[in-house]
C-alpha cells in the first residue's frame, strides 16, 4: 500500500528560488514544494521581512537515486556560497507511482 521514497528538504536564501527550480529541471527531477522559511542557525537570524533575509524552504519527493544526484548538485554548486541546510529523510507515500 505504501511506497518507501526519500524526501530532501532544502532550507536556503530565497534569491535561490529560481535558480534551484531550473537545475531541477534539467536534471529532470519533477514535483516539488516551496514555502517560506524563518528560523535561527549559525548564520543568525533569517526573519524575512525584507527580500534579501527572506529564505525558503524546498521539498521533493524523490527516488533515492533522485534524491543523490540533488544533493551532489546542491554541495557542489552552492555551499560554499550561499546559506542552506540540506537533509534527506525517508517518507512512505500513497500512490508511489507519482514519483518514479
């Protein structure tokens, strides 16, 4: 009944928005969710009441090989220079077959 799938969770600089939804394209990894973020981690606060503090938040259900070749990407293209947390967890899901 149940689908095991990973879900990675990027939480980055909102200017990023954009640039993150075309990468995904071209690896064609398709299906995504992004939301606003706030919080507090080494960098200080990101309270996001102005464009330049505003961060988001970014969640795709993915296979595992999916899931690698996000991360891969992202470490390699943008840690060094931006503000972002990436993690993956596992997450069964209803209709597995909407992420293949």
């Amino acid at each position: 009944m149940f689908a095991k799938k990973k879900l990675v969770v990027v939480i980055c600089e909102g200017q990023l928005e954009n640039t993150l939804i075309d990468d995904l394209h071209e690896m064609k990894v398709y299906g995504y969710t992004i939301c606003e973020a706030k919080g507090e981690g080494s960098r200080g606060v990101r309270a996001g009441d102005w464009e330049q503090n505003r961060n988001i938040r970014l969640e795709i259900v993915c296979s595992e090989k999916e899931a690698e070749r996000v991360f891969t990407h992202i470490k390699n293209e943008y840690f060094e220079n931006y503000a972002m947390i990436t993690y993956m967890s596992e997450v069964e899901v209803i209709r597995g077959d909407k992420f293949v």
